[in-house]
C-alpha cells in the first residue's frame, strides 16, 4: 500500500523540461513587451549594454540559487537558504522582500493583462484573470506547468515573427545600434535594473524545489538553461527593435513591439502582438502566484506567518490555503490600486532578495574560485538596487525596516511564551 503524503509535504511531480518552462514561463513575459521603452529612456543608445550587465547580473544569481537549490531542495527559495546559512534573519529578510515584491507584480501582470485585453475595464479583467489564474494554480502543480508550456509557445511564436518582420524590413538599420549618445554609466545602469525586473523569473524554478524530481541534478540544470534561452530571445527582440526604432524612438513608444512593427510596415501583426503581450502577462502572473504562495507556505512552516498557510491540499498537494490568500491580496490591488509605481519597488525587493542568496552561496565553498560567481551578484544586486529612481529604493528601504520590525515583534513574542 503507498504510504500516506504529509500534510505539510509537497508531491515531487517536475522533470526537467517541466522546470526549464516554469523558469521561462516567468521571464519570457509582459517585461519584455513593456521593459525596452523605460529602459532606452534611461540609457539611451547603452541599452544593449544594460542588457548584457543585467545578464551577468542575473547569471551570478542563477548559479547562486541553482547551487543552494541543490543543497537545499525545499520550498521557499531563498528565505531557506538564508535561514540555514546566514541565520533565520537573514532567511526572513529574503522572505519578506520576495513576498511583499512579487506581491506587487502580481498585480502589475493582471493589470497588464487588463490594459491589452480591455483597456476600458482593465481593473475588472485583472481581477478575473487572478481568480482564474488561482483556480488552475489550485488544481495542482501539473495543470500549471501544462499551461505554462503553451503560454511560453505561443509568446516565443509572437516574439519571434516580430524579430523576422523588423530585422527583414527596410525600415531595419545597423547604424541605430551604435553606441552614441548614451546616458552615461548612471543611466546605463539604470536601465539594467529595469531590465534585470523581467530576468528574475529563474528564482521560480528554485521556490518550487520541493516539487521537483532529483533536485540536486535537475535545478541546477534548470536555471542557467532557462536563463540562457530567456537571453538569447531578449537579445534577439532588443536588436530587432532597436535597429527599426532607434533608441529615441524606443524610449518614446508606449508599446514597443507594436510601434515597432508597424514601423516596419507590418500593422497587420500589431493586433498579434496585443494578444502576445496579454498571454505573455498570464504566464507571468501564473508562475510569479506559484513562487509566492510557496514563500508563503515556507514561513508559515516556521511562524513568520500563520500556520494556517502552511497547509496541503491532501487531494491536490498544493499549498492551497496559501494560493487563496496571495490570490485575495493581489485581486484586492489589482481592483483598487495603480501598480506602476510598485514596479521599482518591485525590483529593488528582488535585488535584495538575490543579495541574501549570493551571501547565502559565499558561504558552501571556501575556494576563491567558487566565491567569485556569489561575489559579482552580490556587488551587482547592491550596485543596481541604488541605481533605480531614489522613490523606488527610499519605498522599498522602508518596507524592508517594516518587516525587520514585524520580525522583532514576533521573535520578542516567542521569547516570552518560551519563558512562561
């Protein structure tokens, strides 16, 4: 007779191609059809050059996290790593920026949703596609992968045909590539940050580590291949729109892929690329519910959060007390708030979070050559979390002090109860 699953116990149901498209489903998203605009503005013709920065940024943080992933195959990314190798506060920061960030774009994505699909009613439509989106992350791990898997083909289809249309157009030129009149390295960097938003995605595939099928082999391949395909495609989409737009140009579209094939004389596949953009939000919104939730079951396991949260469904094997209560929250935002704002926010509790898993990984290998990897990702999130509009990290300084306090509190409460 198979023996009984634990209550609290997650069901291990992902292989490696599963994996790799739940790391895609949540980087080949709505950034890259909404990032390229405010990312030229900030760096102008250096564009191309806060890509590549973002990229070694975002490696450093992928073989970070695949490193840990594999030590620590578990639920809760980066607020285990740091609870089992820096100590629980450091584990809880990492918790707390992830939750309070992701939360956030959670809600951008149904927003985003909402503004392609039906810009008139854009809040009603976020909000549908939240509850939808919780119903089928309810139903358990596999019916989301299954849907990721088509959500990722279909955006690489679009992304795709828009490379083909601007890189065969005659409005195509070499010459917009050139470095001319960037920003300077200040406005370089900034754009690396706005880029480095719609790279994170990789984390997802660690949060899910207790789902994953032998994750000592299977994360650590995951991520850098997800990673490395997610590149190549930004690269490919950036060079193509750059070349018809121009950096200017760029920085002024509202709707970069569109305006860009339109540009190139191909109006016929804006409404394709609308669509791209809606399905490319979903995928989002789907894998960022997945990552979150698992956060949240993670500290609710250890009381940072109520226990309550940390329950599995005994039918479906997710944790789906936690789905419904990160599905209210960002249906609550995406009803009520405008997000945009939250997005610099956003990247700057990511930044800290990848901040907390390069300390984590300096600490597994005492060898100079090992440390170098955690070393630049450290450096690299501290440099590109300054670097973003100052309201951006004055907010996101502030929320971080709010959860510091928060775990004051509760370790304060602890202690009391243990003395009586």
């Amino acid at each position: 007779m198979t023996p009984p699953v634990s209550p609290s116990v997650l069901r291990r149901s992902l292989g490696l191609g599963d994996a790799v498209v739940v790391g895609l489903g949540s980087m080949i998203g709505a950034g890259i059809f909404a990032a390229l605009g405010p990312a030229a503005r900030a760096g102008g013709s250096g564009l191309l050059i806060g890509l590549g920065v973002a990229a070694v940024v975002a490696y450093c943080n992928a073989m970070s996290s695949a490193w840990l992933a594999a030590r620590y195959p578990a639920s809760g990314g980066t607020y285990v790593y740091g609870r089992e190798r820096l100590g629980p506060f450091w584990g809880y920061l990492a918790g707390w920026a992830f939750v309070v960030g992701k939360t956030a774009s959670c809600a951008a994505m149904a927003l985003t949703v909402g503004a392609y699909v039906w810009p008139g009613q854009g809040h009603a439509v976020a909000v549908a596609a939240v509850v939808a989106l919780t119903a089928v992350n309810y139903g358990g791990i596999q019916k989301s992968a299954w849907l990721t898997r088509l959500i990722v083909a279909v955006v690489l289809a679009v992304l795709s045909s828009v490379v083909v249309v601007c890189l065969g157009s005659g409005a195509s030129a070499a010459g917009r590539l050139a470095v001319g009149h960037s920003t300077g390295v200040g406005g370089v960097l900034q754009a690396a940050g706005l880029l480095f938003f719609a790279f994170a995605g990789y984390a997802r595939i660690a949060t899910l580590g207790e789902e994953v099928r032998d994750p000592a082999r299977t994360i650590p391949r995951a991520i850098p291949l997800a990673l490395g395909i997610t590149l190549a495609v930004y690269g490919c989409v950036a060079v193509a729109v750059l070349s018809v737009l121009g950096p200017d140009g760029l920085g002024q579209a509202g709707a970069p892929l569109a305006d860009a094939v339109r540009e190139a004389g191909v109006p016929g596949l804006v409404p394709v690329v609308r669509v791209g953009a809606a399905v490319a939000a979903l995928g989002s919104l789907l894998a960022l519910i997945l990552g979150v939730s698992r956060t949240t079951l993670a500290m609710a396991r250890d009381g940072y959060l109520p226990r309550g949260l940390a329950t599995v469904h005994p039918r479906f094997q997710v944790p789906h007390r936690a789905e419904l209560a990160v599905g209210a929250v960002v249906a609550v935002l995406a009803a009520t708030v405008d997000v945009r704002g939250a997005i610099g926010f956003s990247s700057f509790g990511v930044l800290a979070y990848y901040a907390v898993a390069n300390a984590s990984a300096w600490t597994l290998d005492t060898s100079t050559a090992r440390r170098v990897v955690p070393a630049v990702g450290l450096v690299g999130c501290a440099v590109l979390a300054g670097a973003l509009p100052w309201l951006s990290v004055v907010v996101g300084a502030g929320v971080l002090a709010v959860g510091v306090l928060w775990y004051g509190v509760r370790r304060r409460a602890r202690q009391g109860a243990e003395r009586r």
